[in-house]
C-alpha cells in the first residue's frame, strides 16, 4: 500500500452535507446576528485588557542557552530580555514548545540541508555557528517557528484591541504597564480571552444564543479548507510530525489512519517538548507515532487505569458553544472536524468516526467575535498562508532533488529551512545526553551520520 502523504489535503467524496456548507465569509456569519450584537460590542469596550492577565511573564536573559530556557518547568512562553539600550527593550521576543520543535528539527535535519541554502538563511546559520562554539543563546531561538510574534497592548487596552491583535494569528499578547513605566503587568492568552467569552455567554442570553449556532452556519475560515487539515499516518515517526509541524506553522497535527484518512489522535509541539527532549535515548524520534501517542496515554492510564486522552473531535453540525467548552477543557488550540459517513478499522483503540473535512481554532472563533466587532481586516489564515506560499515556492525551485512524504517546507528568513531529503536516522550508543547547544554532542545531532563541522 502506497503511503499516505504527510501533509494531507483532505477529501472525499463521501463528505457530509455539512462539510459541503458555504465557506466562510464575514457577510454569511453576519447575517445571523440581530441588533443586541451592538450592546455587545459596547459591553466588550468597557473591559480592559489588564483585567484578563492570565499569566505572569517570565523572562529570560538573551545570552540564557536553549537548555537552560528549556529547564523552566511548567512556563508555556518565555519572554526574553533585550539587552539595555536595545530598540525593543525591554523584551526581544518569545520563546515556546513551538520554537524548541523548530530548533530541534533543526538540528536533527541539519545535515541534509545543502550549505548554500543553510547560508543563505541567516538565522539558521547564527544558530549553527553558536552550536559549533558549544552555546546556542535562546535569542536565536525567539520565534523560530514564525508563529510565536511578540505583540503588546497598552494599559488602557480593551476586549477590542485584544481581538484586532488575536484575529490575525496571535497567541498571547503582553500588556504594558500604566506610563511612563515600561515594565509590563503580564500576558494574555487567546485561551484566556476565549474563556472570557465563554464567561460573558453565560450572564448574556443573546450571546448565548448566538454560540449555540452549528458551525457550518458560522462560516468558520478553516471549516471547510481541506488543505488546513495537516495530518500524518500513525506510522511516520516522531521526527516526521516535528517536521510537519515546523515546516506548515502549526502546534499540532492530526494522526490518522492511514487506509481511511479517519482520526487516530492528535500529537502537538507540547507532546514533543514535554516528551522528546527528556527522553534519554534518540530512539524516540524514530518511534511511529501510535507507540508515542500510547507513551503520551501512559501516565493517565497508570493513575487510575482510564485512559484520560482528549478527543479533539467535533462535527459540522456541533454547537459553537460545545466546541470552546471542549477547546478550553482540552487545553487545545484546535479541534477537528470530521464527518460520520463511516467507521474507522476495528483495529485502531480509537473514539473517533468519520473523516476529516476541516479544523475549528481559538482563532477562528476570536475571528468571529472580531467580525461581530467591526474589526477591519480580520484575517486569521493570513501568516499561514503566506507561510505556505513561500514553502510552495521554495519546494518547485528543487522538485528535481530527491523526493521525500514532507513535499512541502516552508523556506523564510528565519530558520525553517528546505529540507530535501529525509534524515537517515540511527541509534545512540553510549550515553548521549549533552548540550541542547552544542549538536555534535548533544544526543539529536547523532540522528543523522557523524559529520565534521562545516
């Protein structure tokens, strides 16, 4: 059996009716709205954004190494500091699971980017001059995965300018304090302001209503853009999905069945950070994924023997309001949308059914609440696409080299560079634990083919 794709563009003629609404646009999610919307609106401009901080920025020195950023347990996001003087004091950027899933694939890959393309990106090649020198400071690192911008709000900020900043891709928002300080009060999440939200539905009956809308009436931006549905085979490797997940922007990726295209599981850049870098052996990243999703599943099941895995499944005809209840009780950024025209092999210990046939995100629901808004210009997809433009672009400039399942790499300024051919992957021997900085000693270097430094 051929194998299937890595980056799925999910179709099928068996799609239900659903899945076939119109796609999204913001005259179509408009259109259901009714006058109470602008009491709405006037409600979210009398709360400031300071009022939702959901979390305290911890921060980092520019010069702190990658591993050393990495031993700050249980901190989603790292704030790195700028150096006195510098024109973005007091902060150069963010650091994340998203940007350590980037780096790492980096390193594992590196031997199998030609050296004029490593050149030519600048970034990449900063990061692997520092890891020949022993040191990779986490500077370089700051938003190395080109999702993970670092976007501030006044003091006086409110929902709506939280909403402006969120509908274009953003995930969390730094709130500055009241001038002339230039310290900042802490960070919002796009989790965080979609739980406001679901806070406010509950004392507002109109809103309320309005959630309890089915998705396909909403016009969602990604419900029905196949393309957006990234996904890999239970049987690619743990180093693949890193891949994926690095090359198209995204902080997870659906695991399917690779006969179906029907949902097994999902695996996120938060799996790989929590799960790969402690890992003392390299041999987990040429793991297929279904023996990584069971070690995920593993300490649930061994507590009290249930499996406690989130299903990150949701239909067409699902209430908008049922789909943030379960983004917020999963932890999830996104969540799949499938239809139920048939069942998945008995084989497979799954909960799923159907096949998939799009994605409902934090920020396409945020998108929605930016429409409602008056917000000009809300366009969620736009990084992404952009992203994918330029990883299109970059792949037909080499589609003579050697073909592998990613067929599609994102190439940019920063360090996610065309990747064309796959890494031979091979076993440690000894002990490997090293540096994260230093990738000639550090244990992913070794899964690929000892090679002297360029």
């Amino acid at each position: 059996m051929t194998r299937r794709a890595s980056s799925i563009s999910l179709r099928s003629s068996r799609l239900s009716a659903g899945c076939e609404s119109p796609s999204a646009s913001s005259t179509f999610a408009s259109a259901i709205l009714g006058p109470e919307s602008e009491e709405w609106v006037k409600q979210w401009s009398g709360v400031n954004a300071r009022n939702l901080i959901d979390s305290r920025i911890v921060a980092v020195e520019a010069d702190t190494s990658v591993e050393d950023a990495c031993d700050a347990k249980d901190i989603p996001c790292l704030a790195v500091k700028a150096p006195p003087g510098s024109t973005s004091y007091p902060f150069l950027g963010l650091f994340d699971f998203s940007d350590l899933n980037a780096f790492l694939t980096l390193a594992a890959t590196r031997h199998t980017i030609p050296p004029h393309e490593l050149k030519a990106n600048a970034s990449a090649d900063q990061i692997m001059s520092a890891a020949r020198s022993g040191h990779v400071p986490v500077h370089l690192v700051s938003n190395l995965s080109e999702k993970n911008f670092l976007e501030t709000v006044q003091y006086d900020a409110t929902i709506i300018s939280l909403l402006a900043t969120f509908a274009r891709g953003t995930h969390r928002v730094l709130v500055r304090s009241l001038p002339p300080s230039n310290d900042f009060l802490g960070m919002v999440s796009d989790r965080g302001l979609l739980s406001w939200f679901f806070a406010y539905a509950e004392r507002t009956p109109t809103f309320r209503s309005y959630l309890d809308n089915s998705l396909y009436t909403l016009g969602l931006p990604s419900l029905h853009i196949h393309s957006s549905v990234v996904a890999t085979s239970g049987t690619a490797q743990v180093l693949d999905a890193m891949r994926l997940m690095s090359e198209q922007g995204v902080s997870s990726i659906a695991v399917t069945d690779e006969e179906h295209g029907t949902l097994l599981s999902v695996v996120s850049v938060t799996d790989v950070g929590k799960m790969v870098v402690p890992s003392e052996s390299n041999q987990i990243l040429s793991a297929p994924l279904h023996q990584f999703i069971a070690q995920i599943r593993a300490p649930d099941g061994s507590t009290d023997g249930v499996d406690k895995y989130p299903i990150y499944l949701v239909s067409p005809t699902t209430k908008l309001s049922f789909a943030i209840q379960k983004l917020l009780a999963t932890n999830a950024h996104r969540l799949f949308v499938t239809d139920n025209d048939y069942l998945p092999p008995a084989a497979y210990p799954v909960s799923s059914t159907g096949s998939l046939c799009g994605i409902v995100s934090i920020v396409d629901i945020l998108s929605l609440f930016a429409i409602i808004a008056n917000i000009r210009d809300v366009d969620p997809t736009k990084r992404m696409r952009q992203r994918r433009a330029s990883s299109s672009s970059s792949q037909s400039s080499r589609s003579g080299r050697v073909s592998h399942d990613f067929t599609r790499s994102r190439s940019s300024s920063r360090a996610s560079l065309p990747l064309s051919a796959s890494p031979r992957i091979v076993a440690a021997s000894g002990d490997t634990r090293g540096s994260i900085s230093n990738l000639d000693t550090f244990q992913w270097s070794e899964l690929v083919s000892p090679r002297k430094a360029e």
